[in-house]
C-alpha cells in the first residue's frame, strides 16, 4: 500500500516537502485528517474544498493509497465501524464514485472517507456486480439461442428430404457396391416452380439462385452415389481456382456436357456441390464437383440452356454430411451474403444412413 503510482519518481520524505514546510522538517507518513491551508489563495481553497467531516456521528478514516484501479476490489475488507487510528495496511477503497475526498499530498493520494460512506460505497459495488453477472448470463443465453437455432436448422428442410433412388450395383475398382441416383438443377432465380410444378425454393427470393427442388438427401453409407445436375445459372471468375478442378470423384473425373473432364475453365464457373463430413464424421470425407455457366451465359433464365453435370462418388460412413457451393454467387461484401448466407439455397445436408 506504500507504492507510489505508476510514473512518479520515489522521493524520500526529506526530498518531498510540502508547500510552506521547511526541507529541514519530516513529513509524516501518515495521511492527516485535514491539511492546514496556507498561502495566499489558502481562504479561497478552503471554501471550495469538499466537505468530509463525518456526520452523525460516524468516523472518517484517513488511508494512503496510491492505487486508484486496485482499490476497487478490496471494498468488504474494510468494516463500516473501524476505528480512526487502527492499522491501515492492506485496506483499499473503492474509486472516487461515491464521493470521497481526494487530497493530494506528497506525490501519492491521501483518500478521506467516512463510514457512511464507506457503506454507500458498498452498495454501489454491489450494484455493478450485480449487474455484471446479469450481463454476462444475458450474453450467454444469446450465444447459446444463436447456437441452438443453427444447430436446429439443419434438420429443416424447404422442402423436404429426397431419398436416393436404388439403381441395383455397380463394380468400382473390383469391389461391389449398391448403387443409388439423386438428381437437381441450379436456377438463376428461387422463385417460381420448376418444370414439374414444384416451386424452386418455397417462398424463394426472386434475385437469389438456388438449388432445386431440395437442399437435404438421404443417401446409404458406402455406396456408389450418382448424381445427376442441371445447371441453368450464369458464370464467373471463381476466387479459388482450387474448387474449380473435381476432387473425391469416382476415377477423379466428371462427365460435363457429354465430356468426361477434371475441371473446368475458373473463369467461366457457375456453382459448385461440395460435401463434407460434419465434425467427428468421417474427417476425410472431401468432394467437390464445379459447373459451368450456361449456354445463354449472362441471359441465363430458368429451366432453359442448361448443361449437364453427372458424376459418382462413395459415400462415407453413416453421419451427417453438409454439402454447399463454393462459388461466391450471393450479394453483399465478396458474393458471400444474399443467397450464399441463407440457408436452403446454396447449402444442406447429406443425411448417410
């Protein structure tokens, strides 16, 4: 408690005299009750000082302290009854808010505080305790609310969950495995329905493209999964070349319009389907498969000019896969609000059963 504040050089009490006191005197190390004005301006001063004399009785306390900040957490060390000359050491008070008396002297600070005060000051720390664990429950149930709506929207889809279609067995790489088909479309706009009467995407927005009809898929664990998709959306430069190039494929490669590729060109991509296994499911689970933009490039409409996707892969162990495009094909800063951010358009899931 005898440490001076942070950037004040240390003096001896020879060294640090008083205003009028000889360099010849000690000062005392205790802090005094009152501080005797002298001067010229010593009248002025004492009108304007702060009044602390106790009132009703109760007894002032005198404390060196010469840490404002830590002061604030030793507030219930200090009795509202404590005797004025009883020891000091280790006793810190709370900051200036519950107006005590603040008295420079000697390069530290000589803190004036009744008992009733001391008592006022602790009803306000108990406030802002208060108030502080409210905060922080407050702030954890939004956390926690803001997390168990993403958890749960996963298991909703627009428009329900398609099932794969069982297509008998195929052979890959000389072992059997059962064979099942899924098939979608990409459209330039959610909104509307689809050949079939099925809307694109319920209540879709009219600007945003979309995956159609569903965004969730029920496939078997390790099977042979063929997926057959329409793309009628417009095309760009993609940011990462990387998802450009098909990955996780039967035999590393997609049939594109009737031509078997391992990638497309980056700056004429529309979306992408790329799956991955949700934590702790299957963690080297990775595909990826890009499409190009139509044949009615930047006039693309729906459900005309479209090219053909088709492509194979195993299926994982059984878990909850996500699977969404990688394109930046939504709005806002870098294509990655609008569509891209909402669930259901350019995002679902792969349910492996």
């Amino acid at each position: 408690m005898e440490q001076l504040p942070p950037h004040i050089k240390a003096k001896t009490s020879e060294e640090r005299p008083l205003e009028d006191v000889g360099p010849t005197e000690r000062i005392s190390s205790e802090c005094p009750r009152e501080l005797e004005k002298k001067g010229r301006n010593a009248d002025d001063e004492a009108q304007n000082e702060p009044n602390v004399e106790a009132k009703s009785g109760a007894t002032p306390y005198s404390l060196w302290i010469s840490d404002l900040f830590a002061a604030h957490h030793a507030l219930d060390r200090i009795p509202s009854s404590r005797a004025e000359g009883q020891s000091k050491e280790g006793l810190r008070l709370t900051t200036m808010a519950c107006n005590s008396c603040i008295l420079p002297q000697g390069g530290q600070w000589c803190l004036l505080v009744s008992s009733q005060k001391l008592e006022a000051c602790r009803g306000e720390a108990m406030k802002k305790v208060l108030w502080g664990v409210i905060t922080v429950l407050i702030g954890a149930i939004l956390i926690a609310a803001v997390g168990v709506g993403f958890h749960s929207q996963q298991y909703v889809a627009p428009a329900g969950t398609q099932v794969a279609k069982s297509d008998g067995t195929v052979t890959v790489n000389g072992k059997t495995y059962q064979h099942v088909t899924l098939d979608f479309v990409t459209e330039p706009s959610a909104a509307g329905n689809l050949p079939n009467g099925k809307p694109v995407h319920p209540g879709g927005n009219e600007g945003w493209p979309a995956y159609a009809p569903n965004n969730q898929f029920q496939v078997p664990a390790n099977s042979v999964v063929t997926i057959h998709w329409v793309q009628y959306d417009s095309g760009e430069v993609v940011n990462n070349a990387f998802f450009a190039k098909v990955q996780g494929t039967v035999g590393g490669k997609a049939n594109i319009n009737g031509e078997v590729v391992d990638g497309i060109d980056p700056s004429n991509m529309a979306h992408s389907f790329t799956v991955r296994g949700l934590p702790g499911v299957d963690p080297n689970f990775f595909v990826s498969v890009p499409a190009p933009s139509s044949k009615l490039g930047d006039e693309a409409v729906n459900d005309k000019g479209g090219v053909t996707v088709d492509f194979s892969f195993i299926s994982g162990t059984k878990g909850l896969y996500s699977w969404n495009c990688e394109f930046p094909c939504g709005s806002g800063v870098g294509g990655f609000g609008g569509a891209m951010s909402s669930y259901g358009y350019m995002s679902g899931y792969i349910h492996v059963v």
